[in-house]
C-alpha cells in the first residue's frame, strides 16, 4: 500500500470518528468521501485485496435484501465479509465499507474475505472499473426513482455501461425472467449464469409492466407465464428472443406472511429452503442471492443454511413489537415494491392495519406520480387506514380514486403524530402494516426507537459489520 | 343514457408516470354524479371507428414513442375529422408531442406528429424535472394547474395554438419563454404528470363539462363535486414548493 494510500485511510477514519462523536450520523459515507478525494483509486486498491474477490449486486427492487442473503451465506461458508450493509450504495459507500473491513484487518492476506457490494444502477458505472467484481449480479430493472434518471431504458443503458468494464473472466449473474435484465447477457463476453422461477404464474399482476416489447426488435413479448410486473416467462414471435433457462431455480413454492418455502434447484444439485420472510419477490432475491454464491464457488449446503438464517434487513418485512402491538415495516420505493407489499398482505385473509407515508425527498424520488402506477384497487380489506408523509394528502387522493371511502382513511402528515395514533387504534395484540418509502422508514425507525428501544439505524449496521468481522 | 365515451390511446405503451390516473379521474368523476361512462383501450393496430367524446394519450419512452407513432399517424385524417366533430383531446408528455408537427430526438430521430397542435419539440440534453406551477390565464378564475414534468424535450407553440398556461414555478414547454402546455379548440397538451387531472379536478371537469355540452348543449354544466381532498392535496404541494425553493438557495450557493 502507497503513502497516498495510507495517508487517504488515515483521515477517512479521522472523519468517520469526528462525525460520530458530532451525532452527525454513523460515518458509513463520509469516511469513503472524504478517502476517495485524496485517493481515487482507493476503491481498486483495496478491494484487489480480497482474496475470494468482490460480488457486485445491482436491482432497483431487492438490492438490500439480496446482500443481505448474501452474507448470511458468506458467513454459513465460514468467509469473512466486507459489505456495504444497510444501502450506502454509492462510490462512497462502497469505498467506506472497504476501508471499514481493512480497518478490522479482514483483508490481510491469509484470511478468506469476500466483498459483497451492493451498488446503485447509476453508480455501477462508475465503480465497477476499480472494484473489477467477479460476479456482478443483475436482480431487475422495474420504475424506479424516474425524476432521477429519466427513464427505464436509461437504467439498462447505464448497467450495461458497467458491464463494459468487466474483466473477461467474470461471471454475469441475470435473472431470466426480466427481458430487460436477460437482454444484458446476449452480447456480453462474460460468462452467464441465469436464474428464474419455474413454477405456474400468481395470476396476480401488479400495475406498472415496463417492459412489454421485445427489446431487440420491438414487437410485443408473447408470456407464456406472468408471475408479477414484466417478470415471467417470455418469447418474441418475431426475432426469437426469448427467456434463457435458468441454471439457478425455485419449484415447489409455499407462500405464508412468516415464511416462503420452496426447492432450490441448482447444477450442484437440488435442496428444500425455508426462507424466513414472505412474499415471491423475496423467492427472486433468494435466487439472485444463491447464484451469485453459487458463481463465488460457495456450497449448496452453506446457501441453504445461509439462506434459512437469513435476517430481514433494515424496514424490509422486519417486524417490531411495541406495547404488545407487532409493527411490520414494509419499504415501498416504487410501483413494483408497493404492488408486491399489497400482494403480500393478501398472502393472509382479513382486514390488515395500515399505514402508508409517503415522502418526497430526494432519496424517495421527488415525482409522486408513480403511485398512480400502484394497483391500490387491490388493496383489500381494512382495519385502521391511515397515510401520511410529505405527500399524505397525494396519497389520500390517490385511494379517493381507487375507491377508498374517504371517510375510513385518516390523514396526518406528521409521521410521528400518524405512528403514535395508529399504533394507539390498533388492539393490543394484533399488527400494524406500515408502508413507507425510505426517508419515512428512516424518520418512522428514530420514533419506532423511542417507545420500542430499537437501536438506532447506523448502530444497527455498526452491529451487523461486526457480526461479520467475527465470521462466527 | 348513452355513456360518455373515452379512447385510452395505447394504455400498455404510454404510461410512463402514472398517466392512467387521468383515466380514474375521468372515470371517478362521472361515476360519482352518475353520469355513464366507458373507456376503450386503443392498441396498435385496433380501430378508431367509434363516436368517442373524450381521447387521451399518455407519456411514453423515445422508443416507445417510436412505436405508436406509425399507428397513430395511420388515425391521421380521422383523428382530424373527429377533432372537427367536437372530440375532446388530452395529450400528456409524449403523447403531447406526438399531437404537434414533429420531434426531433436528442439521438437524432425525426419523429413526424400528427399537426393537430401548431407546436414543435427538439430534444435537449438536460432533463427538465420537477414540480410545476402553472396558471390558465385565458380562463376565469384563472385557475393554477399543479404537475411534475420530466422531459428532455422543449416545445414551442406557434401561431396556431396558445398555451395551456403560464409557468409560475418550474420549466413548462421549454424553460425559457415560460409556457406550459398548449391548446387549440378542444385539443389540449401538457407537460404534467401527477397524475395531471386528479390533481386539478377542475381541468377533469372542464373536460367532462366540454365533451357533455357536445351531447347535451351549451348550457350543460356539471354538478360540483366535494374537492377537499384535492385542495389540500394542492395546497400541501404549493407549500412543498415553496419549501423546497427557500432550502435550495443554500447548496446553489456552495456550488459556486
């Protein structure tokens, strides 16, 4: 390692330390930031060296929950993990996280250390040059924070982008089922491995379907099966572009709001998982998950235990007692994300408990417009109905007119004030379903923390980073 | 009672940002005063041959774009005649520059539109994003429209169209001559999502109230529907807005 090198670690950790002990937050970026600035190679040098090499994870949808599945298998493996846990997904952030695993000594030389990073669809572009992955897993590409870039073709433009940096002896992990994502392999000089389900489509589509022409020639894609949005299988009648087959399988799937259980199928054989959180976009994240381990040359029985013991990440179906009352955090980035927390609440029957809060700052995308692209005709029945958010009275609008009787919905823009009255008409033993989009999950989590003892967000990650380095 | 009829043009193909919420509203509202309604998707390659009051056309991707537009041009001469007839148009983003007389991609792709609106786009490279505020000064009252945009294109409107309105807060047609939208007769294009009409149930209604005087004559009006929920939602983004500006003068600054 080079003086500049050193000398650029040096004062990340300096900043991290300071930022700390200001209460201006965890220092899971700025350490990264402030390193990256007086070193830009610093990604590169440090992640050459992890010795079984770092996985790359891009999604708009499932990003967190897949890494996080990913290091549960890492660590059934026996590995030592340095990941980016929790969503700091930006050049920063994946700098950070390599500068916190050099800190802990996990990358020294003898130790068998992997790098899990999961990277933003813009971002990947920019690190994926430095951090040269030997896996770089592709989960989907749905509507996702459009203000930002545009549009959905421009989310594929700029993975594809990143895949221009690859080394030739990568191996692309796709998923199947979504043509935009399976299209990525068809000209890539890397190998493929693909993933998908096999098994009869949910009959339930979601709204928002954003890839419904050939990619290649554009005519429409005929489906043979539809599981949810654009993702099933699929066939071009006109240039013959169709679905690969996937390497990487579920079959069998069993659907509860607890847990999923279904057969991996895989080229090292098949094996019953029991995936401790519901809904079939987490089976998806699973499969992405498993091939991705399976393509770093891990076992079948660690990705199955690793899978078994798999704890939901931050706001991702965790679930919160407080005063006798379960609270399940569902985060709801974009119309897929939204539809597939509906679909989940109606795994079970009855009226569900709900709160929905809508922000619009920058990290939730600043254009409401997508919850138009939301199926909230399907909502179903419910008990306690209430929005709030920034854009509460967006949202209040947007049940108006899917049938919502307004009088059942109440709206209160204050998260703390909404949280506190719900959780207050809620009876004692029963469950409260809150759907927030992330800046509310992060303002929900602080007051979640005050009347639960939650630990706070960064802290929580500080706890999971250390779990990792003990590689227990 | 005959219901009043609504072609939804390419409903798979153009609905970018929650456009078949202009639908609902449509919908919603007559429903809720019982007036009869039906909406027929319009594909690529399905017929126009029907006596429709009210057509909309969503957003769409360059690419999708370039797919309807043969389709709809095959329309052209009907649309026209339609047009003629009193039919109500709504064309949002895409769709709205597929209404004017051409559009020339950022990639260089010339899209021929179908000339029912004197306007024409050009592709920029920078994205206009963001809320929008924009005033129809050409009606009384003068009513506020409230939207997102989020296009790469800047329109301008010639002398044979007027714009839909006056940007207050945001880019409009093109950023720099701070019109928004525009309009000829009956035949409106906007720039804004929302979705657009739910959040101005007042233009929903000038729509409905324009395509029910055809039927039912000139001094059909509709009965007022409770819009609370739709002016707070107004009134909490105008605040949004506003917010949002006093925050940003600080980051500009640094930037410099």
């Amino acid at each position: 390692m080079n003086l500049k090198t050193k000398v650029a670690l040096a004062t990340g950790y300096l900043g991290g330390r300071v930022s700390r002990a200001l209460h201006l937050g965890g220092g899971t970026s700025l350490p990264g930031a402030i390193a990256l600035r007086l070193d830009a190679d610093i990604i590169g040098r440090l992640a050459e060296r992890l010795d079984r090499g770092p996985v790359l994870i891009t999604a708009t949808n499932g990003k967190t929950t897949t890494a996080n599945m990913l290091a549960s298998i890492c660590r059934a493996e026996q590995l030592k993990v340095v990941h980016n846990a929790a969503g700091a997904n930006l050049a920063f952030g994946v700098a950070a996280a390599l500068m916190a695993g050099e800190k802990q000594g996990l990358t020294a030389d003898t130790d068998e250390t992997i790098g899990l990073f999961e990277v933003d669809e813009a971002t990947v572009k920019n690190v994926t040059g430095q951090l040269k992955p030997q896996v770089f897993t592709v989960g989907n590409i749905f509507r996702d924070q459009l203000d930002r870039f545009g549009e959905v073709d421009e989310t594929a433009r700029l993975i594809a982008q990143g895949i221009d940096f690859l080394d030739d002896r990568a191996t692309l992990v796709l998923n199947a089922d979504d043509p935009r994502v399976a299209a990525l392999g068809r000209e890539a000089s890397q190998s493929t491995l693909y993933f998908g389900l096999e098994t009869a489509g949910t009959g339930a589509q979601g709204g928002a379907q954003d890839s419904k022409d050939c990619l290649i020639c554009g005519e429409p894609l005929v489906y043979s099966e539809r599981y949810f949005s654009h993702l099933g299988k699929y066939a071009c009648q006109n240039c013959g572009f169709t679905r690969p087959p996937p390497a990487v399988t579920a079959i069998n799937l069993k659907l509860s709001l607890s847990e999923t259980k279904f057969t991996l199928v895989t080229p090292s054989g098949e094996a019953e998982v029991v995936l401790p959180v519901p809904a079939l976009y987490n089976v998806y994240n699973a499969l992405a998950a498993a091939a991705a381990a399976l393509a770093s040359g891990i076992s079948l029985n660690s990705v199955v235990s690793g899978l078994n013991d798999f704890t939901p990440a931050f706001g991702r179906f965790e679930t919160i007692t407080v005063a006798d009352r379960r609270v399940r955090l569902m985060l709801i980035k974009n119309p897929t994300g939204f539809d597939q927390a509906i679909e989940a609440l109606h795994i079970e029957t009855g009226p569900k408990n709900i709160l929905i809060a809508i922000n619009d700052n920058l990290a939730d995308g600043t254009d409401v417009s997508w919850l138009w692209d939301v199926g909230l005709e399907r909502l179903g029945p419910t008990g306690i109905l209430a929005v709030s958010g920034t854009r509460a009275y967006d949202m209040a609008v947007r049940l108006k007119y899917a049938g919502v009787a307004e009088a059942t919905v109440t709206v209160e823009p204050d998260l703390g004030v909404a949280l506190e009255s719900a959780l207050s008409a809620v009876p004692p033993g029963s469950e409260l379903f809150v759907l927030p989009t992330y800046t509310a999950l992060l303002d929900l989590r602080r007051h979640l923390e005050k009347v639960a003892g939650v630990s706070a967000f960064w802290s929580a990650r500080e706890a999971t980073a250390g779990r990792e380095g003990g590689a227990s | 009672m005959k219901p009043l009829k609504i072609a939804h043009m390419y409903p798979e193909l153009m609905n970018l940002y929650g456009d078949c919420g202009n639908i609902a509203a449509l919908v919603q509202r007559c429903r809720w005063r019982e007036i009869p309604v039906e909406v027929t998707p319009v594909g690529v390659g399905d017929s126009l041959a029907d006596d429709y009051d009210i057509l909309f056309i969503g957003g769409g991707q360059d690419r999708e774009q370039l797919l309807v537009r043969d389709d709809l041009m095959s329309h052209r001469q009907e649309l026209v005649e339609m047009v003629a007839g009193g039919l109500v148009v709504l064309a949002v983003c895409g769709g709205y520059q597929l209404l004017g007389h051409e559009f020339l991609t950022h990639q260089g792709d010339l899209i021929d539109g179908l000339g029912l609106l004197d306007v024409t786009t050009v592709g920029g490279r920078k994205r206009l994003i963001g809320n929008v505020v924009a005033r129809a000064d050409w009606l009384p009252g003068r009513p506020v429209l409230i939207g997102f945009e989020n296009h790469s294109g800047r329109t301008k409107v010639g002398p044979k169209a007027q714009p839909l309105a006056k940007v207050e807060s945001g880019f409009g047609n093109n950023g720099s001559d701070a019109t928004e939208g525009a309009r000829n007769g009956h035949v409106f294009g906007t720039y804004l999502h929302g979705s657009l009409l739910p959040k101005n149930p007042w233009f929903a209604d000038y729509l409905l109230e324009a395509a029910l005087k055809r039927r039912r004559g000139d001094d059909f009006r509709l009965e007022p529907l409770d819009d609370a929920l739709e002016k707070a939602a107004r009134a909490s983004v105008e605040r949004r807005i506003h917010s949002l500006h006093r925050r940003r003068w600080l980051p500009e600054l640094l930037k410099r």
